[in-house]
C-alpha cells in the first residue's frame, strides 16, 4: 500500500514503512507512560516514515496529540485527516508573519511564542478570523535556541493571559544534554523548568499543558515527565543515545530502504569499475548493477548513529569514502564496487550462494532522513 500512484506500477528503488510495527511502538510507549500524556513528534515528515500514515498509526494506538516543527508540516497533517481541533497539533517553530498566522488559524494548530512579537502577530489573526488560538510559551532553561528565559518569559505568559483571543495550550522546555551520559545538566533545566511552573501557580496562572522531556529524558529522567512527554525518535523504534535504556518489544524495522537489481554481469580480473575507474577487480567476479544511488541518499549509513565519537569517525570515513559500503541480497552482504554514483551502484555478488537475477530486491543501509523524498513510501500493516 503506498501513499500515492507510482510513476510505474514496480519502482526501482523505494522504502517500506510498516504501519502495524509504529503502532505497536506507540502502544508499547503509552503503557511505559501511564500517567503523562505522549506527544507524537512526526516532524521531519514523521522521521522518513511519512507523516501523515506515522500520525495515523500513533493515532490508532491512543495517542492524542502531535508536535512538527514548521506550519507547512502541520498543514500536511491536517490536509490528510489530523482535525487539529480534535487532535491538538504543536508547531515548534513561531509563526513569524502575517500570512503565517493567518494560515494556523485557519488550520487550527497551536503556536509556540518566544517573545511579544510573536503574540501580537497571533492576537491579530485570531481577531481577523473570528477565532481563539492555542498557545504554548516556550522557555530557555539552557538550550539557547527557541524561547525566553525563565524571568521573561513570565511577561510573555502574563501577555497570553491578558489576551482574549488567545488561550494559554501549554509551557514547555527543551533539554540540549539528555542522551549524554551525565544527566546532572539535565537535572539542572529540568529543575529551573519546575521552578518557573510553581511561580506561575504562585501567581494565580493556569500553565496548561507543562512538557519537558524528548525521548532520551523521558526514559531517563522520571522528573521531567510533568504533563507531558514528546516522545519522537523512540517512537520509530531508535534509541538517541547507547545511555538510553532498551524496552522490551520495542520494533526498530519500521523502516527499510529497497531497490532492485537491473543487471547482473560477469566481469574478468583487471576489470576497472565506476567513475574513475577507482575499482580494480582481482578476480573473475560476478556483479550487479542495482538502481539506488546518492540521489536517493544512499552512501549516509545507519551504522555510524548513536556510538557518540566512534561515530561521527565512522560517518566521516564514509564520506571520505573509506568505509566499506554494502547492500543485503538474499540476507547476504555484497560489497560496493567503486564509487557511489547519483542513481546507481555496482555490487559484487560471486560470493553469495544463491544466484542473483535481475529483478532481485536488495536492502539498502541508509539513514532515514538521508533518503530522499523522491523514493516511494509503500505503507504495510495498515488496517
């Protein structure tokens, strides 16, 4: 099942996304978090899965709201069935003109505010569409990116308050040290985070919604829970760091990069392979040419994620080309011949014991956001 007509009725190259595997991840992290509620983050166009079948899926699980950082992801997702008045939809990112704010209000999402701007822009577009707007005030506890610190952004809530076309949804914090191994800067944020929430109750003001923890302090930090937790890359079964701790069930082949064999071909030693002619063959070999290439973001392995300086050195081996790049036929591994070029590859197949063909699926290593766009999602498991 696909989200859409391909150009041809078998691509070459594509990625299957398995629908029942997202839900059963979700319905595994809702029973891992009981009491707070989960905020699906399928920005990123749901982390390469698609975010529209991903926000379906958590859906199907119980999972009630969700989180993308740009208006345009969120149109996405109300274009395709997310109502974001009947599932509050989080924009990250503040709407920063006119045209912006009109569109959330239109759409109905809820808007984060850093600063007054911000919050005029929105009381000026909800006055113009007749409408209230949901608004989540974000504080820097110690990220330095989005947000006020705690002693302005407590003007910038007092502002939401006063105003009567706008409601404050929430008041949230993002961690920048979570998945290292030492969790005290954690700590310390979470603690200054706390420390703004009791000064608004102090002051007679509703937070709303108060949510702190990504994936990696959601499993680590049971402190940082509050309301609610935005859980994103655990979702898809990927752990941030090698500190997070491992759940049981939890299913990390929700997402395969495919493509096909076009041509297979017998080549004598001395052979020179690929642009360049940087492969010598040394031996009489068989190989095959398969229809996947840097174009479609193969050459960003998924080997080098989360092993912290091992693999950054790994990721800049391959991009210097010095890693020993491979694809999986048969369930075996076939080494890359020569270089990487846009669209097609040359992998040698002489050891593999059953005989590869023309038409032959391989799997592609390939780091989910690297994969282009382009490649076709084909949806399985979905009801």
């Amino acid at each position: 099942m696909s989200d859409g007509l391909f150009a041809t009725s078998e691509p070459n190259a594509w990625v299957d996304v398995d629908c029942a595997a997202l839900q059963a991840n979700a319905t595994l992290l809702r029973r891992q978090f009981s009491r707070p509620e989960i905020i699906a983050v399928v920005k990123a166009d749901g982390y390469g899965h698609g975010a529209v079948q991903s926000a379906l899926a958590f859906r199907r699980a119980g999972v009630g709201r969700f989180a993308v950082t740009s208006l345009d992801e969120a149109s996405t997702l109300t274009a395709g069935g997310i109502a974001a008045t009947e599932t509050p939809i989080l924009v990250f990112a503040p709407v920063v003109t006119s045209a912006q704010a009109a569109e959330l209000c239109r759409i109905g999402a809820q808007a984060t505010v850093c600063d007054a701007h911000h919050v005029r822009l929105l009381i000026q577009a909800a006055e113009g569409a007749g409408t209230k707007i949901g608004v989540h005030v974000k504080v820097d506890t110690g990220m330095s990116r989005l947000g006020e610190m705690p002693s302005d952004a407590l003007g910038i809530v007092r502002l939401v308050a006063a105003s009567d076309r706008l409601t404050i949804a929430g008041v949230y914090t993002h961690f920048a040290r979570a998945s290292e191994k030492d969790l005290a800067p954690t700590r310390a944020q979470c603690a200054k985070f706390k420390a703004f929430i009791e000064q608004l109750s102090d002051q007679g003001i509703k937070p709303g919604l108060c949510h702190a923890a990504n994936s990696a302090a959601a499993m680590r930090l049971p402190e940082a829970h509050f309301d609610a937790v935005r859980l994103g890359t655990i979702l898809y079964g990927q752990y941030p760091s090698v500190h997070v701790p491992r759940i049981d069930g939890l299913n990390g082949r929700t997402w395969s990069a495919k493509a096909r064999v076009v041509f297979v071909r017998r080549l004598q030693a001395g052979a020179l392979v690929g642009y360049g002619s940087e492969a010598r063959i040394s031996r009489p070999s068989r190989v095959a040419v398969i229809a996947v290439g840097y174009a479609d973001g193969f050459g960003m392995s998924p080997d080098s994620l989360h092993r912290g300086k091992r693999g950054v050195a790994a990721l800049a081996r391959q991009l210097a080309g010095r890693e020993n790049q491979h694809v999986l036929i048969h369930g075996h591994r076939a080494p890359v011949l020569g270089r990487v070029a846009m669209q097609m590859i040359v992998v040698d197949v002489t050891g593999i014991p059953i005989a590869v063909e023309d038409g032959d699926i391989a799997e592609i290593p390939m780091r989910r956001l690297a994969a282009s766009p382009r490649l076709p999602r084909v949806y399985h498991g979905k009801p």
